[in-house]
C-alpha cells in the first residue's frame, strides 16, 4: 500500500537499490556528454566557430601532443572499447573573427562544477604562455537552471599560474 511519495501509508521509506559504480559512472558520462554539447551550442549562438580539441600538454616535456583516445572496459567483449574520439584537453577550441584579418582563438574547458585540478591548471598555462590560446574559458553551469556560465582562466587562478 503506497501512495505517491516514495512512502508507505506507516510512514515507513521506501528503499530505493542504490546504483553501482558503472551505472553511476555512466550516468555522469552521459550528463557530461550533454552539458558539453548545451555549452558548444551556447558558443555557437554567440558567433564563435567552435571544434573539438585534439591535442594535449605533456607536462613532463613541456610539449603539446596528440590527445590519447578514452576506453573502457567491455565485460561481454572482453575488451577496452573507445567512449570518445579523444581527450584533448581544453574540451573546444573556438576562434572568432575580431578584425579584418584577425581572429581571437579561445580554448574552453567544460566543467560541471567549474574548478580544475592542478594538472589541469598547469596546461592553462602552459598554453597562455606560449600563445596558443589568448585564453582560457571555463565553462560552468550556472545557479540558474539551463544556463552557462564562462570563467576566465587568469581571473580565476591569476597570473601566478602563468608561470611554469
């Protein structure tokens, strides 16, 4: 005997099987998924041309690279297969034109919550100072539900971060 609520007529809660780590695992993946595609949507509105950045900072050789491809693991295959084409790291690259021959290339980072890692942060700047990127955008979403919010990297973290 229930009614609507999550509660028996006693009072007494209804427990819900809690999720396993995959089914939670894929639950993130897919909103994170659709947030990055609201966020690329969001540019595109704006006027930026906006791809997916394939390229990443080693932070041992101070070098940008190819970025490696994400797997899991398949139990019924028995195998690692592919979730994305890549893991580059900013998430977009979007450039806009500003003058009659110049363009502004910004890369954007997507994140849910809006805070990098240290990693993270050092590849900010390691891309700001050496001029790939004029700068760095993180993409949070905002208090209000259905909106983005954009973070300048510097504003954020400052300069100090600017020196490696």
């Amino acid at each position: 005997m229930m009614n609507m609520g999550g509660k028996r007529k006693d009072n007494s809660v209804i427990n819900k099987p809690k999720k396993t780590k995959s089914q939670q695992g894929k639950l993130n993946r897919a909103a994170g998924a659709r947030f990055e595609l609201k966020v690329r949507g969001k540019l595109e509105e704006d006027g930026w041309i906006i791809d997916k950045w394939t390229k990443n900072v080693d932070l041992k050789e101070r070098k940008l690279i190819p970025a490696k491809p994400k797997f899991v693991f398949n139990p019924q295959l028995k195998r690692r297969i592919p979730i994305g084409m890549s893991s580059g790291f900013p998430d977009f690259i979007a450039f806009k034109k500003i003058g009659k021959e110049s363009y502004d290339v910004i890369g954007v980072e997507v994140k849910g919550d809006g805070w990098l890692d240290k990693s993270e942060k050092e590849k900010c700047a390691w891309y700001l100072q050496n001029k790939v990127f004029s700068q760095i955008w993180i993409a949070k979403k905002a208090e209000k539900r259905g909106q983005v919010e954009y973070i300048d990297f510097v504003e954020k973290y400052g300069d100090k971060h600017n020196k490696t």
